[in-house]
C-alpha cells in the first residue's frame, strides 16, 4: 500500500488485536478520523483481511499506511511464547513507536503479551521496576485514577508505591488536581486487614518524604464516592474491581431499561427523563473510559478493551492522542527524575530491622 505518512502525529495500530479485528478496529479508526482528520496511522495487519475492511472508508484510507504482519498474537498465547517473535501485528506495532514512526501503539490484544512485548521494547522510565496499567474512571463527584488494572497479577510493596507515585503524577496532570488524594484498595480501613504487602506498602508512602496526599486505604464500595483521586491496587485485584464497576454499570442500565418497558408510566413520563436519562448512560457508558495507558515506559501504550465495539475503540484512540499531544511520557519521565526511587526500598529495608 502507498506510504501517505508525513511530519503529521501518527498513530501505531495492531489490526488484529481484538475479539472482532480487524473490522471492529477500522471502523473506530474511522470514527476517530472524522474528529482528527490531521492524524495518520500506521496499521499492521493481513492485508487480506484488513484491505476489503479499509477500502469502505476511503478517507481513512487516505491517511493510512498498511503493513502486512503475517502472524497474530492470540488471546490463549503466553508472553513468553510471542515475546520474541517479530512477525506479529503487535510486535511490529509497537516496534514502530520504539524506531520514532509513531507516537504510540493502539492495541486490544491479549494484555499480557502488549505488556511484555512493550516492557521489552519501549523499555520503563528510570528505575521503575514494573509498569502498570492506568485508567481514568467516573466517580459521584469527577474522575479518579486507577491502577494497577491487570498488568501485574503480584506486586510487592515497593511496586505498589511506585505505583502511587505514578498513580499521582497521572492525576496531576491527566484530570488537573493540584494535590491527588491517593489510597490503597484494601479489604477494609482498619490497619490489621489486607495483605502484608498493602501495609507495607502504606508504612513506605507514609514515611518515604514522597510528595503524595496518602490518605491510607479505600473499600471497594468506596470507589463510586469522590474519596479518591488515585486509587492502587496490584494487577489482580484492580481487574477484578475494573470489570466488576464495569458489569455493574451494564446492569443499571438494562434494569432501567426493563422498568421503563415494565410500565406504561414510566413509557409517558420518559420524555420528561429523557435528558437525565442521556447523563447517565453518556457517565455509566464504559465505552466512553475505553484505552488505558501502560504509564512507567519510555513510550505510549495503550490497551483497548479486546471486546469493545467501534466507539469503544475509537475512544481508546483519542485518549492515546490526546496523551501524545500532552507529551505524557516526557512528563512522567520527568516528574520521576526529581524522585529520589531508592527511598522507596529503603523503607522496606529500615523496616526489616
């Protein structure tokens, strides 16, 4: 396909990450297109599945370039089993980021692999020992962030600080708080509750002298309330918290929907709701929180949902832009230079003895 990329902000895409990719992906890109018709992207994916689908949309077409990726990582595949091979559509997705071709990487494939894949190649930010996987969520009052959201199932207390540290950065900057209040995802307040990692992790934010708002740990019921601006948590329990907010808020919605159906009141009262009605699926829409970002590498990742439909996909795009515009990762690198990370397992260490 003819190269059409230029000085303008280009966009890496994996093709065929996704349940249904490629077309679920080509038509996001042409949903975001509308909106940033200035941005190029760069798809890797079998040009003999991704073509028929790209040549629907012929003024995406115009500001794409397709590389054929002759291999696909697969949602069953292990990290260790594709982290080397160079042929598929993410490796070579996110390759491209790593050579300066683009900005940064778009995918909705298997989580474990982008994190490995892109942890090898982008490499992380200073001393960071593990990057994490960061989302911004909607609460009663705003947006709070959260991570960790599946990149690392198990995490020690030191990766749970710097967890904090970068959850605060985000916030800072991503949602404008001046002073983010940070927290700990905990099985309760109380400090004999939770995991020894979690309190160890809360003693090393506590006395480490970081810059951070810790305000100790949140319940998972305390999520939707405004407590906190950044919410922590290891990879296992994040997800866990992400999909169950998630399905929770689909569940609202269909029970509004059936109790309208249910009630031939409800039917003539609906124009007079249906504006409240709009606010509410537009804030309890999980699509519209769609992309979320891999923050401690030196380069842009972000992970769409691998179910999401086109909207869902073409947000995850504007979020990455709107990243990349910001210079997020110039940002974060530089935050954490001021940060003297030693501390953080001096703590632990201090607190052996």
């Amino acid at each position: 396909m003819e190269q059409v990329l230029s000085d303008n902000l280009v966009i890496s895409i994996d093709a065929m990450g996704g349940d249904n990719s490629p077309r679920v992906v080509i038509e996001g890109l042409a949903i975001a297109n509308k909106k940033n018709p200035d941005v190029h992207f760069l798809l890797f994916g079998d040009e003999s599945k991704v073509l028929p689908i790209l040549n629907s949309y012929p003024n995406l077409k115009k500001v794409c370039e397709l590389r054929n990726a002759p291999e696909v990582v697969r949602n069953e595949d292990k990290p260790s089993q594709v982290i080397r091979n160079r042929n598929t559509s993410m490796y070579m997705a996110i390759d491209a980021v790593r050579k300066g071709e683009a900005k940064a990487v778009v995918s909705a494939g298997n989580t474990g692999a982008l994190m490995a894949i892109s942890k090898l190649t982008l490499k992380t930010i200073q001393r960071i020992h593990r990057p994490a996987i960061v989302s911004i969520m909607p609460h009663l009052t705003g947006k709070y962030v959260m991570l960790d959201l599946g990149a690392n199932t198990e995490c020690d207390a030191v990766n749970l600080a710097e967890f904090a540290l970068m959850g605060n950065i985000v916030a800072k900057h991503a949602l404008g708080i001046e002073k983010p209040r940070v927290a700990l995802l905990n099985i309760g307040a109380e400090e004999m509750k939770g995991k020894e990692e979690i309190h160890q992790a809360a003693k090393i934010i506590r006395n480490s002298q970081l810059d951070i708002d810790f305000i100790g740990y949140i319940e998972p019921h305390e999520l939707p309330n405004g407590k906190a601006d950044v919410v922590v948590a290891d990879g296992f329990t994040g997800n866990i918290a992400l999909k169950s907010t998630e399905g929770t808020a689909k569940l609202v919605v269909r029970l509004l929907k059936n109790a309208v159906k249910k009630s031939w009141l409800a039917k003539l009262g609906l124009p007079f709701m249906l504006g409240v009605g709009l606010n509410l699926k537009k804030t309890m829409d999980p699509r519209l929180y769609n992309g979320a970002m891999f923050v401690g590498l030196n380069g842009l990742s972000v992970k769409s949902h691998g179910g999401t439909d086109a909207l869902g996909y073409s947000v995850a795009v504007e979020n990455a832009l709107k990243l990349v515009r910001q210079d997020f990762v110039s940002t974060i690198r530089d935050e954490l230079e001021n940060v003297d990370l030693d501390l953080l397992s001096q703590e632990i260490l201090y607190d052996a003895y």
